[in-house]
C-alpha cells in the first residue's frame, strides 16, 4: 500500500516520506523502548545525508 501511495502522489511528497522514514522509525523505536546505540543513528544519519545530497541542486560552473 505504501508504494501505491508514493507511485500516485507527486515526487515532492515521495521524496519527503523518504527522508522522514528513519526519523520516525528512530521515535516509535525509543516510545516502544528499545535500546538505541550510537551505530543506528550514525546509520540513520548516513542515511539522510545521503538523501539530502541527491536531492541538492549541483552548482553549475561559471567561466
């Protein structure tokens, strides 16, 4: 269902559940408590940073 969603709502709204994903997961992990360690943010880190690198303009070259 929750690619059905993503496959009929613009990319826009996509790419933000995308970036939100371990954000929420890493809440609903500390509410249902779990231990956390440092590994698993750095990894949920990686990964937004990742996600925000991709959807960054690239800086064209001026001459």
């Amino acid at each position: 269902m929750n690619y059905r969603l993503l496959k009929v709502s613009s990319p826009l709204f996509a790419s933000t559940v995308t970036l939100l994903m371990p954000i929420v997961a890493i809440i609903w992990g500390i509410l249902d408590g779990e231990k956390l360690t440092a590994l698993q943010f750095a990894g949920a880190g990686v990964i937004i940073a990742g996600l925000i690198f991709l959807r960054s303009k690239p800086n064209s070259i001026k001459k």
